[in-house]
C-alpha cells in the first residue's frame, strides 16, 4: 500500500550546485536569536550566514528557524549545560564584501560555530577565512564544490550535489535506458547537462539527450517535443520554480509519455495551482522528509515550529534549517569540557554517526569519494499524485543496490555513491 503525504507543506529542495535559489522570508545585516528560556549561565553563541535580501534567493525562513530552534533548545531542552543557545543570523545579501564581513563580526562576537549557512557568495569568498579562523559551519545549504570538501563543512544533506543525480539513480533502477536531460542556457545549466551524461553512462545507460532551453521562454512545447521525439524512457527537466508551470503544460500537451523528475525547488503550491492537472505524476528530489510524514522526528518539527514559529510555512528548507539546527546541539552537547571552536570541532572530526532529523542519518561511512563531508548523500523521490505526494517505490535496485538504502516505505537513494 502506498503512503500518501499531503502536500499541505511543500518542499523547496536541492538542485545541482549554484542551480539551487530557494526559500522565502525577509531580514536585515543581524540578529540575535530570541527565546532563552530563562537560562542564567553565559550564552552559547553560534552564527548563521544567510542571503536574505536578494532578488535571486531569500532564506529568511533559516533565520526563523535558526531562532525558533534555539528557543526549543533554551525553553525545552535545558539549553546545554543549562547555558542558553543564541544565533547570531548575518544577512550577506549574496555579495562577497558583505559576506566577509558578516563572518569577521561573528567571529569578534565569539561564535563557537556556525549553523546554517546558506549563502550564494560565502562559499567563493569567505570559505578560506571560516577555515583559518578554525570555525566549523555544521549543516545549512552548500552551493559551491568547495564547500563540500572542506574539513570544516559538516553538511547535514547532499544539498545542492543530490538532487538531478538522485533522479538519475531512481530511474535507472527501475528500468530507465534511455534518458532525457532539458537544462536552462547558463553555465551551471550546461554543467547540470554534462555532469548527468556522465552519470548515466556509469549507471549502465544506453542512450542520452540533453537539450537547452531559455527559462523566460513563454511557451516550452517545442522543447519537450524535441525531448518527445527521442522516445526517452525517463526525462530530467532542471527547472525552478517560476519555469515549471509552463514545462509541465508542455508536456502534457505533446502527450510525453516518459516519467518526468524534477528537483524540489518547483514543488510549492504556487506550481501546483498554476500548473493544474499538468502536475500530476511529476517526480520530485527531496532532501528530507515532508513535514507532515508520519514519524517521530516529523511531530517534533511541526510542534516546535507551532510553538516558536506560528506564522512560518513548513518547506523543505525550513526541514533542512531545523535538521541542522539539531545536529549542532546534538554536537555541542557531546562536547567533553569547555566548549569552545577548538573543541567543537575535534568532536565533529571524531567522525562519529548521526542519526538525522527529517534526513537520512550521517555516517563518514557513507561519504563519496569526491564529497568526502557529504556524510549523508541520500534523497526521496516522491511522485506527486492527486493533490498529494506518494514515495516511490524500488522493487529490485540489482547492481545499483549500493545506491539504495529502503527504510521502512521510504526509499532514500544516493545520487552519488556512498564509500561504503
């Protein structure tokens, strides 16, 4: 039987490296977060760095849950040695100037650590000072390649690098040979292409086309009938939010009878509602569960952010922002001694397993060879179906089983191959 999750929350997942733009919210230079839950002893300072106000990318939704967190923390959890947790959420606004300057205030206000980055800028500017400074960044949404390789970059999800490989994996384990890629005339699009056709002939592929298209088309029909004419038997379209209404209705009028995936960006109720009925049996990439799963981790979320957040929407974004958020108390909180950047960062280099929040659980184990900080590359792939979103289901994954880790009625695939 299936599992059918209502898309009452929506996800804002993961693209392919600098593809992923998602979130929502608003917010200035910096703040504090509020909420310590009337804990005495001497905060717990950590920082965020955010691109807030951008018209490109807005995550003021992280900086909510950077402090809704922190006050569950305080108010719930006894804070962590009865010491109260701030977060200090810095706005870069996307430009290098203004992220370097964000991480140099952070580190003379004392931060231990860094939560929840999810900057366009900081991974190309102000990575190589985090890393002098000895500060960890714990969780949040690497966009550059550095950013997942870095010793001090200890990401919760495969971010940005999991989403278009973990729909390539889905369908060549249940039967795809021949797969259709449509990406955006850029050049992280052309890299989206690339990379995948390089993918699918590891996954043992027999055919692939990859075509362009430009997002501020009016109508796509005759892209997906070039993809249609190729008799594809999966098709990747690295779309975002505002495209995706328009490439849904182009499929459904030329009658493309492929499986279609698409990465988590263009799962929002906006697309649903301008997309109608052309939405349906669409594929999605999520890097965590929706909020409204039945689980343990799940209930916690949705209570906490009642609680703390009322008035903030559930996305995939805001899983990801608690996610992390959980991962640095559950790491600060196993620190023996002061706790300091020092030793913050010799028990996340312990290596020790993490079993995850919303998210597939972290293991080193489990690293790739080329991300060896991406300690949990697994993704959902959820079909969306009569107004609600359904797993989808694996029945023989064969000699890409080592891609497959079947949890109860979730699948979680790896888009990139664990170590292990």
């Amino acid at each position: 039987m299936s599992t059918r999750i209502r898309p009452k929350v929506l996800m804002a997942g993961t693209a392919v490296l600098a593809l992923v733009l998602a979130g929502c919210g608003g917010g200035d230079s910096a703040g504090t977060s509020a909420g310590t839950g009337g804990l005495k002893g001497d905060p717990i300072k950590l920082g965020s760095i955010l691109t807030i106000t951008n018209p490109a990318w807005s995550n003021g939704s992280v900086k909510t849950v950077n402090e809704a967190w922190a006050a569950h923390i305080n108010g719930d959890l006894g804070g962590i040695g009865g010491r109260p947790v701030v977060v200090e959420s810095c706005d870069d606004h996307g430009d290098p100037a203004k992220t370097s300057q964000c991480l140099n205030n952070l580190i003379d206000s004392g931060v231990v650590a860094l939560v929840n980055n999810s900057s366009l800028a900081f991974g190309a500017n102000a990575l190589p000072a985090m890393e002098k400074a000895g500060i960890v960044n714990i969780g949040g949404w690497p966009v550059t390649a550095d950013e997942y390789r870095s010793p001090y970059n200890f990401p919760a999800t495969p971010g940005a690098a999991g989403s278009y490989p973990g729909l390539a994996v889905y369908f060549a384990a249940t039967g795809a040979k021949k797969l259709a890629v449509a990406y955006s005339n850029t050049p992280s699009g052309q890299l989206v292409g690339q990379a995948l056709k390089k993918q699918w002939e590891t996954l043992g592929g027999t055919g692939y086309f990859m075509t362009e298209f430009d997002a501020a088309a009016a109508d796509f029909t005759p892209t997906i009938s070039k993809i249609a004419s190729e008799r594809p038997d999966a098709v990747i379209l690295a779309v975002g939010e505002g495209a995706a209404p328009r490439m849904f209705q182009a499929v459904k009028n030329t009658g493309l009878a492929a499986k279609v995936g698409v990465s988590s960006t263009a799962g929002t109720q906006k697309v649903f509602q301008a997309a109608g009925d052309a939405a349906e049996g669409i594929l999605y990439a999520f890097a965590s569960v929706p909020a409204d799963y039945d689980s343990e981790d799940a209930r916690t979320y949705r209570d906490v952010l009642k609680k703390y957040a009322p008035g903030l929407d559930l996305t995939g974004q805001t899983a990801v922002a608690a996610s992390s958020m959980q991962y640095a108390y559950d790491t600060l909180s196993a620190v023996k001694g002061e706790l300091t950047k020092e030793s913050v960062l010799a028990t996340l280099q312990e290596g020790k397993p993490w079993k995850g929040l919303l998210t597939h659980g972290t293991d080193p184990k489990n690293a790739p060879a080329e991300m060896p900080q991406v300690t949990n590359p697994y993704m959902l792939i959820l079909e969306y179906r009569n107004g609600s979103f359904v797993p989808a289901t694996i029945q023989d994954p064969g000699n890409l089983s080592q891609y497959i880790d079947i949890q109860g009625d979730l699948a979680w695939i790896a888009g990139n191959p664990p170590k292990s």
